[in-house]
C-alpha cells in the first residue's frame, strides 16, 4: 500500500485536503445527534419555564384523568418530558389551600354576600384533607373599609370592580390567618343547586330533625322546611336549603350549626363524584362548567381541575379533619362589636395568631372526623332510546351489547345490522340535542368516540335519539373472565 506523505507548509496540498467531501455517514450521525440534543434541550427548558397541562377537555383520557399520549415521535418524547413536571401550586410545600365560597348571587339579598367560607386544605404526601369553616360574621380588616363582617370582602370587591369579589375575599382571608391560599371557587345559590342535580342528588345523614319556620322564600317572605333525622338522598334544592338553614330547632339554629351542615354537603358531593367514574368525564364536566359560567367564579384552569381530581382519587376520604371556628367553651371565638357598633365574632385573645397556629398546624393536632357520609346512589341515566347496529360479521354481538348495557341501566330500543359491512370503526352518533350525557356515559361504558353526524349510507330508526355503530376495532367484554 502506498504511503502518501503530506507537506503541512504547501498551500496547494492544504486546500485539497480542505475541499475533500467528508464522509457522509458521519455527517448524518452528527447532524442527527445535535438534532435530538436541541428537541431534548428545548423539551426540558421549555418544561422548567414555561410548561402547563392541557386545557382542552378532549385532551384528557376519560378513565384515567391523565393527559392522552399524542402522536408522532417528537409529540411524544415531548409530552414524556413535560407531563412528568407539572404540579399543583403549593403541592411542592405539601400544602395546597382552596377557598370555598358560596352566595346567593343576583336575584337574593345581598347577592355577593358570602354565606359559606371553607378553606379546604390537603396534603398530597400522606393524602389527608381539612375543612375550616369560617362563620360569616368573623370581624376582619377589609381593605379600603376598615374593619367588617369577613363575608362583606366579596361584595366590596364585586362593588369595586365586576369580577373582583373573589380576589379581594381571597387577599382577606390571606391577611388575617397569614397563610397562602392557592385557588378559589365560588358558586352561587343556582350552581350548587344544579350541580346537585346534575350528579342525580347527594345522600346525606341528617344528625338530628329540626324544622326551621324562618327559611327565606320569594318575595322577601318565609316558607317552612323540616329534616327528619337518617339517610336521606337529597336533590339540588332540599341541600341547599339543608345548607343554608339557621332557625331551625334542637340545636340547628345557629352558624355553626350550618357550617356543619355544609361540609356535609360538600362532603358527599365529592363522594358522588368519586363513586361513579361517569360523572367526573372531563367532557361532561366542561359542559358543566360552560352551562353554569355566569354562576362560577374561580382561578382553576380545567387543567387544574384535572390535577385535583386525580390527586383526590388517592385522599383518605374515610378520616376527614373539620373544624369550626365557634364560641363554644372551647372555641377560639366570642362575641363582640365592631367599631361602628354592629355585631361581630372576634378572637378570644384580641389576635389571630392562635388561629393561625391551628390551621397551620390542623394536620398535626386536630383530631380527625370519621367520614360518615353515606354510599352513595347511582346517577339514574336518562331514558333515551338507543339502537345499536352490528358492523361486523360477528354473530349476535348487538344482541350481547343489548344486554350488557340493560343491565347498567341504558335503554336499548332496537338492535340490528348496518346496511354495508364490515364497518372499519365503532362509534356513538347522538341524534338528538339531548342526548349529550347518555352519549358521554355510553363511551365512558364502551369506550369509543362520539360522533355527530351520521356516514353516508347509515340510516336509523325514526325514533332512535342515539344510535351506536359496532365495527371491527370493538373490543366485546368477557363476563367469565
């Protein structure tokens, strides 16, 4: 083999071996390499600074709550990075505060007047949860007012500015127990009701019975309402004035009482909504939230939203840590008067910083509660009626699917053949306007997509309102296994 020597001080050798083509395999190696080091650059930088959760409803896996895994491999390897990031705020210090407000909203007296104050509180390490009611006429400093009723902050913030209520009720609640409040949610008089309603009621245990002859009714007048102590299922409208009760007897007629009563509500509300996968489906829950926009205030993007949901799946419901600030013996409260003369509850000690201490300290020292709120009644599925049509070859297979969703509760009202088969792909078609929640119930029961408008050649019955195409990629459920 010949040995080429090289002079290093000619030029004309130096610039042959300058324009020499390099070696094109190794060119690409490189040039891939720095490739997938700037996309994983970029997906780390981009999950330390900028990163947040999907908050398109559609984005979410029913089931799972979690983000779907998108195509394609860049997408992909993206989401891998980034959905390994993404925290709650305050779930870093193990400490994540939620305000909790309810009003009476427009159309009541003194519609932005908070009746219900609960800072709700959990701690993701060990999965325990506090609720602290807070009596509406604890005294605070409400800035630009001096010193008021603590439920006043959210009318003086709606007063101010449109919008602003829930801001100015958080800061508040923030500057009297020194401590962070991470998100807030406030709902008035028609959305706990809805929502109530829309879960198919709430099953409560009513401690004791009481009527009270004073609850507010229209036109400024009273109605009458009683509770008979047991297991009750209640709907939208008997809960809410379950919860806003404060006349009635046997010990039921005061705030604290109320407040009481209110955790238990918002306590088998999330029961219900834990116990039946249906009704927590990030689609049907957007649609919620759509439907009753003007009743809801909060701060929580739907991302959020997911995040608690998910988070909650993994709290100890069973032993649930309440407090009541009250003037009881024991209580942290008395009674007092502000500075214009009008009646307060203000601390025993003249400051806040038992209080204080308490809440921060509530997972530590405050006995807990066991849960009892009752099992819960499932959601009845609205009777719509619902053809199933087989598009495949398989025998029998809209009959078995028949069955199988009589059986949850859904009304089949004809099974058949498509005209055409086989059918590559399985889907829900809702004929009618109101078939949207069977429809999201039916795909959370099958798992295949909803879609609106029926494919060229499908025809259905004239009276179907829902109509359920079985193609080749359904997978049909085995009862013996």
């Amino acid at each position: 083999m010949e040995r080429r020597q090289i002079n290093f001080l000619s030029t004309e050798t130096h610039q042959e071996e300058l324009t020499k083509s390099p070696n094109p395999r190794r060119t690409i190696f490189w040039v891939f390499l720095i490739f997938i080091i700037l996309i994983i650059g970029g997906c780390v930088t981009k999950s330390i600074t900028e990163y947040s959760a999907p908050n398109d409803p559609a984005a979410y896996d029913p089931n799972t709550l979690e983000p779907k895994e998108p195509q394609g491999f860049f997408k992909k390897m993206t989401h891998y990075v980034l959905s390994k990031t993404y925290q709650l705020e305050g779930e870093k210090n193990d400490r994540i505060n939620v305000l909790l407000l309810g009003m009476g909203g427009v159309g009541h007296d003194g519609p932005f007047l908070t009746d219900t104050i609960i800072i709700a509180s959990l701690r993701p390490s060990t999965g325990q949860i506090a609720m602290i009611s807070i009596p509406r006429d604890l005294g605070a400093e409400i800035p630009g007012h001096g010193w008021y009723k603590i439920n006043h902050a959210s009318a003086f913030g709606e007063a101010k500015k449109r919008g602003n209520g829930s801001e100015l009720a958080k800061e508040v609640i923030e500057d009297t127990f020194d401590i962070d409040i991470h998100y807030y949610t406030r709902v008035d008089f028609t959305a706990f009701s809805e929502i109530i309603d829309e879960v198919g009621g709430v099953t409560v245990n009513v401690d004791r019975s009481f009527t009270d002859e004073m609850f507010p009714a229209d036109n400024h007048e009273f109605q009458t309402v009683s509770f008979e102590k047991g297991t009750k299922i209640m709907d939208g409208i008997t809960a809410l004035q379950y919860a806003r009760s404060r006349h009635g007897g046997g010990g039921e007629g005061s705030d604290f009482a109320r407040a009481k009563r209110q955790q238990k509500i918002i306590l088998a509300l999330k029961e219900k909504l834990l116990s039946f996968s249906t009704l927590i489906n990030p689609l049907k829950i957007n649609n919620i939230i759509k439907t009753l926009d003007t009743h809801i205030d909060t701060d929580l993007e739907f991302s959020d939203l997911m995040s608690f949901l998910r988070l909650t799946k993994e709290l100890d419901t069973d032993n649930i840590i309440t407090v009541v600030l009250d003037d009881s013996p024991n209580g942290f409260l008395k009674n007092g008067y502000s500075p214009d003369g009008a009646f307060i509850l203000e601390p025993k000690t003249g400051n806040f910083d038992d209080i204080t201490l308490m809440i921060e300290n509530v997972f530590e020292e405050v006995a807990s509660e066991t849960n009892d709120t009752p099992d819960q009644v499932a959601p009845t599925i609205q009777q719509l009626n619902i053809e199933i049509k087989n598009g495949t070859w398989v025998v029998g297979m809209a009959a078995r699917f028949r069955k199988n969703l009589q059986e949850k509760g859904f009304y089949i009202s004809s099974v058949g053949n498509t005209e055409e088969r086989p059918k590559p792909q399985s889907a829900i078609y809702k004929i009618s306007p109101n078939g949207s929640i069977v429809a999201l119930a039916l795909q959370q029961e099958l798992g295949i997509p909803i879609k609106e408008n029926l494919p060229i050649g499908v025809l259905a019955s004239t009276s179907t309102e829902i109509l359920i195409i079985l193609g080749d990629d359904i997978e049909e459920k085995n009862d013996n296994s």
